[in-house]
C-alpha cells in the first residue's frame, strides 16, 4: 500500500512539476543563453589570514549557536575539540563530506558555506589564559530587556550559506563533534534577501521593508580591516563579535504611515536614499533645514544618532531578519570590530538614550565573543591560544 501511495503521490509530483514547467517555460530558441553556472557549487576558501565571516558578501541563511564547555574540559580538551572543528570546517565549507559524515552527499554543493567560530570568556578562561576587560556582557542600557535564552556563551559557531538543508547539514556535523565537550545554549537562525534574486550589491531589506547596510565597511575591504582587526598576542589578525537580537514590533510599525517610517531612520523607505536627496549610497545631510527652518532629519532619527562620530566608531554590521509564529520577528544584529567598548558601545549608548527606532524595537539577547585569526592547511582555528 505504501508503495502504491509512494508511487501514486510521485505520479502528481511528476504531474505537477510538468504542468508547470510547460506553462512556464519558453520554448528552446537559438537565442536563448547558455544555463548559468549552479550557485551550489560556489566555494568559498577556508584557509586564510582571516576566518570567512569577514570576507565574504553574506550569504541568504546563517544559524549562530552559542556552546557551553562541559564541566572539566581543559586546555588540553579545548585543542582537540578545536582541531575535530577545524577539520569539519575545512571539508565540508569545500565541498566534502566531513570525517565520518553520515550523510555525506548533502555536503557536494556547499554553495558558499562558510563555518566561523567565536569564544566567550569562559573558552578562553578555561583555556587558562586572561580574559580581555571587553571580553565580557556589554553594559546595561536602558532600553535593554535582555534574555538569559539568547545571552552569553563560551563558544559560537557561526555557519552560513545560500543553501538551507546544507546548512543544516554542516550545523549538525559539527554540533555532533562537539557534543562530547559542549552543551547547547541558544541557536539563532536568520536569513537575508535571497542571494540571486536582486543584482549584486543590492542592499538587503530587513523585516520593517527598510533597506538596512548601506553604510557599512565592504567586505573584505581596506576600510573594513581598519575598523575590525586586532594586532595583540593570541588575537593578531582577528576581531570580536557581539551578537545582539533585536526584536522588531511588526504589529505597531503597522500602524505607522509611509513618512512616518522613513522619518525614524532619516532614509527614505521606496529606495533607501536621504531623506535630504540623492541616491541610496549618498550622504544623508543632518544640517539640512526644510522651508520652516526645521532639521529635515528628525533629530532622533536612527542615522543621525547611529552615525559614526569619530573614526573610532566605525564597525562592519552583518545582521540577519528572523521570524518565526513562536518567537516574533526581529535583527540577529551582528557587528565585528577591534574593540566593542571602544567601538560600538558609544554608538549603541547614544541610541539608547533617543532613537525612534527605540518604539519598535528591543533589544532581548546579547553575547560578546573573539573571533581568533584564520588559520593555514594543517593548522586549526584557536592554535595562536590554545598552543
Ligand atoms: C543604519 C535599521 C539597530 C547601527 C541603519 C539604517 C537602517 C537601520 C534602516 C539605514 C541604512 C543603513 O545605512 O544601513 C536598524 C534596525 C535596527 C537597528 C531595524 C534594530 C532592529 C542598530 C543598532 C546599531 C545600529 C543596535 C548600533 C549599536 C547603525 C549604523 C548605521 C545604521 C552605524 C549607519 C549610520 C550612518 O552612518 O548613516 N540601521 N538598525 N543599528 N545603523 Fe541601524
């Protein structure tokens, strides 16, 4: 019976899938272009000076866990686990299957998987070395309604990719190395606008309709390295972390008119552009007076309180939309600099005390984390501390 139920739902698979295929697609001519290459198999390298979140235009999915070290697990422990890591990592982001893979055919099209990997002050305490003055929660701030569930952790893994169920895949392989030495604390899942849907360096849109990263440090620039390396010891060629989730009222923006929603950034919502005129990538003019003499840009408005006062305050922001029945929507807002207290700390102060942004949205997880340098063939994410 289940045979024929198989067979039968197939058949109107089969069906279906021609149906529309006929009415959809246009009959072969001489003129029609040669099949694009499959995003599927697009590799991002693994090996390198900096791990992969750094250096490449954000993929379409991305899953952030945060681990918690068991009990007792050393130093020693902590380079075996890093190791067992690092060899997932460099395999499956190229295409093959992990050691041991159990479903090793989902990992021959990694479609941009890349695997970072982050440690919280209890991983580099057991490790036995000084934890860092920055490497610990940011400070409070007012409009903080911060969840234990998504705050903290001793190591993140951050994986992202265009595929879904590849992703899926390469989560779970390296959540299986490293259940022997980790328990799980919170896992975000996120995702951006489609990669392939919208010509390259379309800015994403995030989940009020807003166009969200266009000031921002390119990946893998100049500009980026300035604001998010560090030069000392163990962390020479890496950076930090701070995860934030932000959840977005989808239900009270609703209520808001189309000025209304341009006005609480200081850009406008069809395109992103000033407020003050242009196109998107030009300058918003916080100066700028309408004819009643008035601040075209309301002075609460999210860009003139977000914008970067000194050099200093420059970061490279990567956040992910999520949204779920059970857990409403929001930003897995990600940024990486050198310092985050010297950094993002003034900035997220400043939109804490007036941001209109502030109305519709809450800030309820937040973890900080160093991002170790990338590593070489035979080595291992983690060696410049754990060696
Ligand atoms: C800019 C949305 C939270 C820092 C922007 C823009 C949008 C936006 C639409 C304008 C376009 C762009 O340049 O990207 C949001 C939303 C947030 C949020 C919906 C929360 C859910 C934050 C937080 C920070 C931040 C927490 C930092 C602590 C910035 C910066 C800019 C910016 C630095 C660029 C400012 C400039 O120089 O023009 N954000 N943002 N944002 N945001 Fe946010």
């Amino acid at each position: 019976r289940d045979l024929l139920t198989g067979g039968l739902v197939a058949g109107w698979g089969a069906a279906i899938a021609l149906g529309v295929d006929s009415a959809r697609r246009p009959a072969p001519t001489a003129a029609t272009p040669a099949p694009e290459p499959l995003n599927g198999t697009v590799v991002v390298p693994f090996h390198g000076p900096q791990q992969a979140a750094l250096t490449v235009t954000p993929q379409t999915h991305s899953i952030h866990t945060a681990l918690d070290l068991r009990p007792g697990t050393d130093r020693a422990a902590l380079a075996r686990l890093m190791r067992l890591l690092t060899d997932d990592a460099a395999r499956l982001t190229q295409g093959r299957p992990a050691l041991a893979d159990t479903e090793p055919e989902m990992a021959s099209t990694p479609a941009r998987l890349t695997v970072t990997f982050g440690f919280g002050p209890g991983f580099v305490a057991a490790a036995g070395a000084d934890v860092p003055a920055w490497l610990a929660p940011l400070p409070a701030f007012s409009i903080d309604r911060l969840e234990e569930r998504w705050s903290g952790g001793d190591l993140l893994l951050e994986v992202a990719c265009d595929d879904p169920t590849v992703l899926a895949h390469a989560h779970r392989m390296l959540r299986k190395d490293a259940r022997a030495f980790t328990t799980v604390r919170w896992v975000q899942q996120g995702f951006r606008t489609a990669h392939g849907t919208s010509a390259p360096g379309t800015t994403m849109r995030n989940l009020f309709g807003q166009v969200d990263g266009t000031v921002n440090p390119a990946p893998g620039s100049a500009e980026q390295a300035r604001a998010v390396l560090r030069s000392d010891g163990w962390l020479e060629g890496g950076t930090t972390l701070v995860v934030r989730r932000i959840a977005m009222n989808l239900d009270t923006w609703d209520e808001v008119d189309r000025p209304g929603r341009g006005a609480s950034v200081g850009r406008r919502m069809s395109d992103g552009a000033p407020l003050t005129g242009g196109v998107e990538h030009d300058d918003v003019d916080l100066d700028a007076l309408d004819g009643t003499g008035l601040p075209v840009v309301n002075i609460a408005a999210h860009v003139r309180r977000a914008r970067a006062t000194t050099p200093d305050e420059v970061f490279y922001r990567r956040a992910y939309n999520y949204e779920s029945e059970t857990d409403g929507a929001g930003l897995i807002f990600t940024t990486y600099q050198a310092d985050p207290v010297r950094q993002l700390v003034p900035v997220q102060q400043r939109l804490a005390e007036a941001d209109l942004l502030n109305t519709w949205t809450t800030p309820i997880g937040s973890a900080v984390f160093a991002i170790p340098p990338g590593c070489a063939p035979g080595g291992y994410v983690g060696e410049t501390l754990l060696e």
